[in-house]
C-alpha cells in the first residue's frame, strides 16, 4: 500500500470507534463485564499459562539495551551470622524493547504529534504521561483469550521476517481451528517470531519481523476485539507503505 492508502486506512478505522472524544481505554472498552462472565463459564481444567518471555540480560541483535540485574545488599559471604539479613536487588530494564514481554499502553504510539483520541504528544514529560498511561489497566485484563495459530494454518513452522499476517490468515486461522474471534475477545497472534530465535538465533528484529499487515487492523476492529497481542512485534518490518519508512529504534 501507498501512503494515501495508509491515510484513508487511517482515517476510517478512527471511525470505528464509538467511545467518543473523551474515551481513554481505548479498545478495553469492549470488555464487559458480561463478557468476563462468559469467558470463566468456558473454564475446564484451571491452568494456566504464561505469555512472559524470559527477560534478556545479554547483548544479542535484538536486544541491544538489555536489562541489568544488581544486587543492591552486601554479597551472601557478608551476611550476619549471628542476626538478620536480606538480600536486595535492582532491575533497570528497556521495557519497550524487540526481546523482552510488555503491553504498550495507548500513550505509546504518537503519529502527527498526537496520541489516541487526539490527545496531544506534549502531555507526556520526562516524568511520565498525565494522559493514557499503562495505569489505566491496573485493575488487570480480564476476558476471552484467543490464541490464532498462523503458521500451523499455514503449514510451516514460522511466518519469516518481512512477511504480513493478512485478514485472510486470520480468517484461516479460525476456520482450521474451529474458534471465532467475537467482541471483546483478548486476541493473540502466534507468527513462531520464538520458534526461529531459538531454532536460528536472534536477529536485528527492529529492521525484520513478521507481523500484521496494516489493513488487518480492519478485522481487528469489527471483531471489536479488547487486546492483541503476538509472540513478537504485531508491526511488520520493514514498513508495508510504500516509500514511507516508520520511525524504528533498536527499542520501538
């Protein structure tokens, strides 16, 4: 696509939303309370499963910033033997990086110096955002979640850097699985970005990985889903728009 058609994708999906000017959750909205209900009456066995990825400490391709573990307290040799001690640490950690797990709050993505809802860029300072933080989900999220299954769909172990899940994958997904994505679902897009990182190594992620395609965001909003989520970034790399290169640091 061009970047006229980007524009008109842009426009109308801000269109879709029905919370009007004053809305800050965003998509969350779609999660009602009937929907949680119906998602733990679908409950069977009762476990549960991590979505974490292991936190990196080591520079690779694709975590140039890696988190840093310190320990703050004396070392375990100087522990009083004849009293209490504690052990203490701290983590510094990039949290917006391509290796490590994290949900991006709707403060995090600013296109023509605006954020979601058309709320300026300005109202983020060096202290933090007083507008769309991550704090507004601090209760949790709570719902259906549905895990789209790309690469089993498609018969191969992984979706390759570069490559676009489409609505058609999507819609693929549902059909090999028998689920069908509804409103206020948690959706979650497996491309096997893990898979190949482990089965070949890390790579420079930030300037190749498999993601959505942007018109794909169409099936995201009429399915009027609460949360998306991937096993790697839901952006495709490099840009899908012709002649127009997003901005990617090593830490998007």
């Amino acid at each position: 696509m061009n970047a006229a058609d980007f524009e008109e994708l842009y426009q109308r999906l801000r269109q879709t939303d029905p919370w009007g000017p004053a809305a800050r959750h965003g998509a969350l909205n779609n999660i009602t309370s009937a929907h949680v209900l119906a998602a733990v009456n679908e409950v069977r066995l009762g476990r549960t499963a991590s979505l974490a990825s292991a936190v990196g400490s080591e520079v690779t391709p694709d975590n140039p910033d890696p988190c840093v573990h310190q320990m703050t307290s004396p070392s375990g040799d100087q522990a009083d033997r004849n009293g209490l001690s504690f052990a203490m640490d701290r983590l510094a950690m990039n949290v917006h990086g391509n290796a490590d797990s994290h949900i991006d709050a709707l403060c995090h993505v600013i296109y023509r110096a605006l954020l979601y809802n058309g709320v300026p860029a300005d109202s983020i300072t060096a202290s933090g955002p007083s507008e769309l933080s991550i704090d507004l989900a601090r209760d949790g999220i709570v719902g259906r979640g549905v895990l789209l299954d790309i690469p089993r769909a498609k018969g191969v172990s992984c979706v390759e850097p570069g490559d676009h899940v489409t609505i058609d994958d999507l819609v693929q997904a549902e059909e090999a699985q028998r689920v069908h994505v509804g409103e206020g679902d948690l959706l979650f897009v497996r491309v096997g970005h893990h898979q190949r990182r482990t089965a070949l190594g890390p790579w420079d992620s930030a300037s190749a990985r498999a993601g959505f395609h942007p018109v794909a965001l169409e099936f995201i909003a009429e399915r009027r889903v609460g949360a998306l989520g991937s096993d790697g970034n839901n952006d495709t790399a490099p840009s899908s728009v012709d002649g127009v290169e997003f901005p990617c640091t090593s830490s998007p």
